[in-house]
C-alpha cells in the first residue's frame, strides 16, 4: 500500500513483535524504531536479534529490548512472565505485531507428519493466541492501542496443510478480538497479507522463484506504519493487503 509515515509517528509507544529476529519482523522492529518506537524484539534467534538491535542503535532510535523466546517451546507462565517484564521495565505497551511462523510442511493432508503439523499450528495459531491473551491487560490500559497478525492467502488451496489451516485460524481470531473489543475503543485489531516477498521463508516455499522478482520486506512496511499509527484509528477488524 501507498503510505508514508511521519517522522514521529510512534514517538513514545512501547511495542513488542515476535519474529523480529529477520524478514518482514526485522523490518518492522527497525522502522518502528526509526519513527521513534522502543520497540521490544523477540525471536529464538538470538544472534539475528542482536543484529538488527546494533542496527537500530547505530541509527539513534530509542533503544530497544531483546527477548529471547522459542514459541514452540514456551509455555503458559512464559507468557505471562514476558508481559510482567514489559510492565516492570516499560510500564505500557501500545502495540503487538505477530511475524512469527512456521512454513511446517507443504504436503497432502494424508500424508502430513502429525507431530509437525501440531507444531506447526502451535507456533502459527496458538503461540500468537497466548502472548495476544497475556498481554491484552496491558495493552487495554492505553488508548490507540493496535494488534496486528500477520496472515497470508495460501489457506484454501492443496497441499498448505497446517500452515494454510493456521492462517484462516488467524484472521478469524483477528476478527474475533476486533468484534469484542470495539466497544471498548481502546484496541483496534488487523490484519496484513504481505503478498510475495524476500525472505528466507518464502525461499523455503517457493525455492524456485528468482527473488529478485518480490518485493522486499521494506516494501511491505508502510502498511504495519499505517495500522500501527494514529492515521488508522477508524480502521478495526480488516485484512489489509501490503502490496
């Protein structure tokens, strides 16, 4: 989408995005800092978490904050630790983007390995579940608050198994979340379909497709600026395509 930011479009906001160790989160996390965010970055990549976090000091953003975290692995009380540690250390959180996920494996349903599609609905559908429910709470607290999933459109055709049937899950929670909170005024929730893009992850799913062709993860991040700033403040409950 066609967008261009303020300079100070996020100045002051507190906002957490898993899968910020790479592709589309690391984008996100950087240009979030850039329009002034202090942005709090979480991945299991601890080494890709720490690049993008010199990354952002060496522009003079506001310092972020690392979490290690393995979605996969974490459990309930994981979650609500993380969102006491962001009020004991911030005191606020406004935003919440969901990059995280997993590809799992591109095959017909009958002959999908069980365990990895469990996982591969945990890491896609249940983990962004869990933080979302954690930290909800805090992010009540404070008006202009924006939730963003981030989906795709390969959900009803073959062979997507458990990574399609995640990311239908995933906008209907969005949807859900963004119908229940609406009267409140505080949150509004969304989604973004980034479309073809430059990363590892479309590599793996796609590893014959030159990707000079695909837009960059740059590319994509106006549309995570507008839903995440003041601009979109009417806008609750919508999938908004990135390109």
């Amino acid at each position: 989408m066609q967008y261009t930011a303020t300079a100070e479009l996020l100045s002051g906001k507190v906002i957490l995005i898993t899968g910020a160790g790479s592709g589309i989160g690391a984008a996100v996390a950087k240009a979030y800092a850039a329009h002034g965010a202090s942005v709090i970055l979480l991945d299991k990549n601890i080494p890709a978490l720490e690049l993008v976090y010199d990354e952002i000091m060496e522009n003079e953003a506001p310092k972020p904050a690392l979490y290690p975290l393995d979605l996969q692995g974490a459990s309930i009380p994981d979650y609500d630790e993380l969102s006491r540690n962001i009020h004991d250390n911030f005191g606020r959180l406004d935003g919440l983007v969901h990059c995280a996920a997993s590809l799992g494996q591109i095959a017909p349903v009958q002959h999908q390995d069980p365990k990895v599609w469990l996982e591969t609905l945990h890491i896609n559908l249940t983990a962004p579940y869990l933080l979302t429910r954690a930290c909800l709470a805090l992010i009540q607290k404070y008006e202009h608050a924006s939730i963003i999933f981030t989906t795709d459109n390969h959900k009803d055709t073959a062979y997507w198994a458990g990574y399609g049937v995640s990311k239908a899950a995933i906008e209907s929670l969005s949807k859900q979340l963004a119908d229940e909170l609406e009267c409140d005024g505080r949150v509004r929730v969304n989604s973004i379909d980034p479309g073809k893009v430059q990363t590892k992850f479309h590599a793996r799913a796609f590893p014959a497709i030159d990707p000079t062709t695909l837009a960059t993860p740059e590319d994509v991040v106006p549309a995570y600026l507008y839903l995440m700033g003041q601009d979109s403040l009417d806008i609750n409950g919508e999938l908004i395509l990135a390109q």
